[in-house]
C-alpha cells in the first residue's frame, strides 16, 4: 500500500505529534490517540480523569501545544474554505507508514465529499438529522454541515480512532449531535458514545459528553436533551466560579 503524504499546512502539528512520539519512545499512533483523548477530556466538564494517563506534568504539556496548534489550524482553514479535516489526513499518513500498513485507512476524499453533498442538495433545511454510518473521520458530515448548518448529525463507526476523530472534529466545527462507536450493521452493539455541542445553542460554549449505554438504547428527544446539558453546564460553572 502506497504512503500517504501529509500535506505541507499539516506538517507543523505532524512535527509535534512525532517528534514528541521519538522523545519519549512511545508508537505515534499512540501519541495521536492520546491526543485526541486529550482534547475530548478537555472539553468534557465534569468528567473524571482520564483512565490510565501515562504522561507527566511535562509531558502534558507538550500535549497543550498540540492542541493549540490544531485549534489555530483549524481556525484558519474553516474560515478559509468552510471545513477542514486535518486529524484524517494525519490518521492516514500515520496508518500507511512501514509497519502499519496492514491498519491502513483512505478516507473520501475532500473534493468527493463537497461533491456528494452538491450532488444530494435540495431546498436547505434545519432541524433535520443527517447521519454517517461509515463516517471515518467525520468528514463527509463536515462538508454536509458546512453547506446545511443548523441539523443533528450522528457519525458510526466501528473503530474508536475513528470516532474520536469524529468527535473532535465535530466540536471544532461548532456541529451538534452524537458519534456513537459500534458496528452499525448491528445497531443493538454499543461499544461506547459522545454527546458534542449539545448545549451550544442555548450557552455558546462547545462541549464533549460521554453517552451511556441505557441513553443510546432510550433516547429522549432531542430538544429535552439539549435542554438538560445546558442546565448541567451552566451549574458546573457556577460551580466552578463560587470555588475560584
């Protein structure tokens, strides 16, 4: 299988995440999972601490660096040309290096994907759910919102890499919904679950959930839903606020 080139506005945080990887003798695909366990840790109030965190006080802070240079990588591209997916052009250069190979992954490319979603375009609509059984790195639901913001959008996928990706993405790109990590041609499996930007409407403030087993199995509805988050979010912070 072919490497995949990662692309020269990319290559910034690829330095990062590797030359952190070599530092400490630790795989990249390592690294870059734990990266994206990160930032889903970081925008997730309340949560508790991440299981089983092998890094140190100044290891952590390598990762802050990362994650800044994300955030400022995907400020500019999503302004620039409405979405941007750099975590799937890294999970790909990453997968078809020597000796993981047989892991490796090729997403929908970006340009099929704004073609898919032209070609699927009709009177915009909002309020509408759009899913992603297959949704790798979320991109296609990306390139969906980009064009029809304002709907639910729910990205499945079998692999927690992937769904983290999706995860992530989602938040940056200020798209509510759910990524749910299971085989979706078994739709009663459920591995694991996020809630993303549930209350972002109602607070402004983009956030990561952790979906148990019993609400994917018994949803509510989606309005009571996001209702809920924001009066947890908005408690955590006073919170937060009467301990500072």
């Amino acid at each position: 299988m072919a490497r995949y080139e990662i692309s020269n506005e990319i290559k910034p945080l690829d330095k990062l995440i590797t030359g952190f990887a070599c530092s400490c003798g630790y795989d990249v695909q390592t690294v870059f999972n734990d990266l994206l366990r990160f930032i889903i840790h970081g925008f997730s109030p309340g949560a508790p601490p991440i299981r089983n965190w092998k890094y140190k006080r100044r290891q952590n802070i390598a990762f802050m660096e990362m994650t800044r240079e994300w955030t400022l990588l995907m400020q500019k591209h999503i302004a620039r040309s409405g979405w941007f997916d750099a975590f799937g052009e890294l999970h790909m250069a990453y997968c078809s290096k020597p000796g993981q190979q047989a892991n490796g992954q090729f997403f929908t490319p970006s340009h099929i994907c704004e073609l898919m979603v032209m070609c699927a375009a009709g009177k915009k609509e909002t309020g509408q759910r759009m899913g992603d059984p297959t949704c790798g790195s979320g991109r296609l639901l990306l390139a969906y919102h980009a064009h029809n913001p304002g709907n639910y959008l729910v990205g499945e996928d079998i692999s927690r890499t992937c769904c983290m990706m999706t995860v992530c993405n989602m938040l940056v790109h200020g798209c509510v919904g759910e990524v749910i990590c299971h085989d979706s041609l078994q739709p009663k499996a459920f591995t694991d679950g996020w809630k993303v930007n549930q209350a972002l409407h109602l607070t402004g403030i983009p956030s990561i959930r952790r979906m148990k087993e019993e609400e994917y199995r018994n949803p509510l509805p989606e309005n009571i839903g996001r209702f809920t988050e924001a009066v947890r979010l908005v408690n955590l912070l006073e919170k937060s606020l009467s301990t500072t």
